[in-house]
C-alpha cells in the first residue's frame, strides 16, 4: 500500500513578500531598459552636409549652431553631387544646398529611408531657412520701398511706362534622395522587422539550449538550421508579402540569418560557458541592452552618447543597420555589420561546443554511477 506523499509547506510570508518586492524590481527595470531611450532622446551631433561659398557656410552654421543646440554638426561639400553621393554611403543624414545669391532658393536633401525622425528634423530645417529668406525679402523690400519715398530713385520720364515692382518670391525646396518604398511609406514595417528577428533569436537560443540535450556540436548544427530557415522565412514575409525590404532577397535573407544565428548564438555560447543560467543572462542581454540600444527605434544619433554607439556593436544594432542598408543605401559599406554579426557567431559558436558546465561526459556519468552503487551497497555489508 502506498503512502501518500505529504504537500509540499507553503511559502513562509517573508518569502512571499520578498518575492512580491523582487518581481516589481524587476517591472521596473524593464520599464526603464525600454523607456530610456525614447524618453531621452534628442539629436546629438547629427552629421549634415552643406553647400555653398564660404561666407554663406559661415553665416548658416552660426544660425544653426545658435538655433541646434548641438543638435546638428555640418560638414561642407564641394556641390551638390558630393552630398547626394554622402547621403547615399550615409556618410551624413541630409544637406543643405544654397544658392549663388541670397534670393536663389536653397534646396534641402533628406532620406526618408534613412530614418523619419530626422527626415521630419530637416524638414524643420527647410522651415528655418525660409523663415530667414522671407525676412531677408521682407528687408529688400522695405529698402526699395524708402528708396523711391526718398526720391533716391528717379521717376520714370515722360511717356515713359512706370516699371511694375514685382514681390519677390524665393521658396526652399526639399528633396528626398532615397525615399522609402510605396509598400512602407512610413517606415514602419522596416522598424517593426527588429522586434520578431531579436524574439526569434532570444527564443532559437533559450529552446536549443535548454530542450535538446547531448554534446554542444549537436546544439550547434540545430542553431545554423534553425537560423537560416528563420532568415528565409522572415524575409519572405517582410519583403514578399509587406514590401518592408528592399533589395536583392537572397542577400536580405542572408542576412536576416547571420542576426538570428548572432543573437541565438549569444545565448548557446553563455549557456556553454556558464551552464542553464547563461540561456536567461544571454536572454536579458539581448532584450533589455541590446535591443534597446539598437537604434531600430529611436536614430543611434539620438540615444545618449556613448550608448548609441555601443549599441551599434551588439547583435540588434548591427542587424539593423544591414538590413537598412541593403534595403535602400546600396552606395554604403555593409563590411562593418557583417563582420561584426560574423564574429558574434564564431564566438557563441565555440562557447556553444566548448561546452563547460553541467554536461557529464560518459566516463564522469560512469564514475558517478559507480560512486552511488558503492554507497548503496555499503549498507548492505554493514548489515550482513
């Protein structure tokens, strides 16, 4: 007859309020890993180009330095051509191109593509500059008008046709050299691309390593399956059925696979070096660093330096500046990005076979064995 085990004690109160505590802890630093970045950001030394004499540089840079806070931080091309080609390498975000004389229209270049926070900045720009034409027209203007009140200006002669006075009209154009395409017009299917590639390699990495046992060659071949059909079916969704990516497909889907593999790779590595726990470290990593430090979100110019910077060496933030760029600036240097995600791979790729913790070979699980048998028979001599 069987004895039925006893319930397990309930939870002491100190226990329970503890817990209670460390659980809203928790809420609130993932509140703030979130948060952060969108609350506090604002740009910073966003590098603009500009175009013109050097008395019209001079004279603009010091509204904008006056008017920016910082914000901006211009860098002078030679013609229009140079900052359209700087634009495309994303080199820096917009331009501003003035005219030969105070009453040619300036024209200034964005890239929607590149990110509508600062596309809708130098809109904001072109709002500036016309404010300032419009009161340099409106001085002109009141000049002439004293002119001819003061008699400066001679009167027409006789039979002679008064010449009509024609208001000057001088209006700033805006250009945007790489618009985004007509399938994601706002740009909010490239934004929200991030967001499952970072969940689909935060939950590859935490599945692999805590469901499938045996040695960590065996976790690393199901991590390269697992990332590439990842890749191919992200991008089969994002590019053929949304239209969010651009570009070549194989390309977009290489490298939808190589952020996967990154991020996933992070988490096997860990858990490699450090046992289970390094699945959830690797996991809280990712989603509660990294990601928010990505720039996916929020420009990398608008995060509080260095972080924005940092965040570009992690997984997250070099997945989404290649896939931005293959998508759209196909000018730019994408060498940076896939070597960064490719060494992040090799790396969680060695710690993932290495295999440190937790994980007995087959002679330690015999040494073990034969230790609780001796044990178990110990009793049985002693008795006897």
């Amino acid at each position: 007859m069987s004895i039925p085990a006893d319930p397990p004690a309930p939870t002491t109160w100190p226990r329970l309020v503890l817990i209670s505590c460390a659980l809203s802890v928790v809420v609130g630093v993932v509140l703030l890993a979130f948060s952060w970045p969108a609350i506090t950001a604002a740009p910073r030394d966003l590098p603009v180009g500009i175009v013109g004499s050097e008395k019209q540089v001079d004279q603009l840079a010091d509204a904008i330095e006056d008017g920016s806070d910082g914000a901006i931080e211009l860098t002078r091309f030679d013609d229009r051509d140079a900052a359209v080609a700087a634009i495309t390498q994303r080199s820096v975000s917009g331009a501003v191109v003035l005219g030969q004389t105070p009453m040619d229209a300036p024209e200034v270049l964005s890239a929607t593509a590149a990110s509508t926070q600062v596309s809708q900045m130098m809109d904001g720009l072109s709002s500036t500059l016309q404010a300032q034409i419009d009161a340099q027209v409106r001085a002109a203007v009141e000049q002439q008008v004293q002119a001819a009140m003061s008699g400066q200006k001679a009167p027409p002669a006789s039979g002679e046709t008064p010449q009509k006075f024609e208001f000057p009209v001088v209006t700033v154009e805006t250009t945007d050299v790489v618009p985004l395409s007509e399938d994601d017009p706002r740009g909010a299917g490239l934004s929200a691309s991030m967001f499952p590639l970072v969940i689909g390699g935060i939950l590859g990495g935490v599945v692999i390593t805590l469901v499938l046992k045996g040695s960590g060659v065996r976790r690393l071949i199901a991590l390269l399956i697992y990332a590439g059909a990842a890749g191919l079916v992200l991008t089969g969704v994002l590019q053929g059925l949304y239209g969010a990516l651009q570009g070549d497909y194989w390309a977009n889907a290489g490298a939808m696979a190589l952020s996967i593999a990154a991020i996933s790779g992070t988490i096997t590595g860990l858990a490699g070096l450090v046992g289970a726990a390094g699945a959830g470290i690797g996991a809280a990593f990712t989603m509660l660093i990294a990601n928010p430090l990505s720039g996916a979100m929020v420009p990398a110019e608008f995060i509080v330096q260095p972080w924005g910077a940092v965040g570009q060496w992690f997984p997250p933030g070099a997945a989404g500046t290649l896939i931005r760029d293959l998508s759209y600036f196909s000018d730019a240097s994408t060498t940076f990005p896939w070597m960064l995600l490719a060494i992040w791979v090799c790396v969680g790729a060695v710690l993932t076979v290495i295999n440190l913790p937790g994980r007995q070979s087959p002679r330690s699980a015999d040494h073990a064995q034969l230790g609780a048998g001796k044990e178990a028979a110990a009793p049985a001599h002693a008795a006897l």
